[in-house]
C-alpha cells in the first residue's frame, strides 16, 4: 500500500510563507499607521491613516484565514482558500480606487492615473488569477488537501 505524503511542500509550501511574511508585513503597517494616525493632527492626513488601519485591519483578517486554511489538509481547504483571496482580492482594488478618489478629493487636483497608480490593482489581479489555477490544477494541493480538492474552484473576478 502507498504512503500518501501530506506535508507542505513545494508551491504550497512558498504560498504558505509568503502569506507568513505578508501578514508580519501587515501588522507592521497597521501599527505605523496607528502611530503615524496618533502623531498627526491635520485632517487629510489622518483620513489617510485611517483607511491604511482599515485596509490593513482587513487584509491580516484575509491573511490569518488564508494561512489557517492553508495548514487544515482537508477538501474544503482550497475552496476557502480561493474564496479568502477574490474578497481579497476586491479589498484591494477598492483600496486602490478610495486612494485615488482621496488623493483628488483631499488634494484638489486632478489625479494622474500611470503606471505607479494601476500597478496595485493590476499586481493584485494577477496574484489572484495565478493562485486560484495553482489550486484548480496542482498535483500537491490534490495530494495535500485530497483527491477532489481543487476541480470544484471557480476563479472568478
């Protein structure tokens, strides 16, 4: 009879770290931005800090359920999984939308939508759309998660 291996490994294995880091990375943004929200007293600044907390609030909850997923090795797993990263994946393209309203409408100029303005959504999209056929087709998820894991995953936008 087959030993069936079910330890993270390989893609999985780096999806699972980088989702580590990110969140570590996210915790150091929210308590900057809790710093910085404190330290300033103009307005605008502080309706800037204030989005950045929730942006940041709401991506370490995305992030902590994708990495607590990630360790369950389970059929659900995946679903879950792709099902955390498309709301994350809209938190963040509404994040980049509200930055540039804020930034018009709190600067009273008009916003010069270039590269350094749609790299974000665009970085987010394809994070979303690489993951989610990772899951759909990877032999290590089936492996790892179960026969049947990733054939029921939509990747939707």
């Amino acid at each position: 009879m087959e030993k069936i291996s079910r330890a993270l490994g390989g893609w999985l294995k780096l999806f699972f770290v980088i989702h580590l880091v990110f969140t570590s990375m996210l915790f150091a943004v929210l308590i900057l931005s809790m710093l910085m929200f404190i330290a300033q007293m103009k307005a605008d600044v502080m309706v800037f800090m204030g989005f950045y907390i929730l942006w940041s609030a709401l991506m370490i909850y995305i992030v902590v359920g994708i990495v607590g997923a990630a360790r369950e090795p389970n059929q659900g797993s995946p679903k879950r999984i792709v099902m955390l990263m498309h709301n994350g994946l809209w938190i963040n393209i509404i994040f980049h939308l509200g930055n540039i309203l804020l930034s018009y409408f709190l600067d009273k100029q008009s916003v010069i939508l270039g590269p350094s303005k749609l790299m974000g959504p665009l970085i987010s999209v394809l994070w979303y759309f690489a993951w989610c056929a990772y899951f759909r087709k990877s032999h290590r998820v089936k492996e790892y998660y179960g026969l049947n894991a990733g054939e029921s995953l939509v990747c939707k936008g």
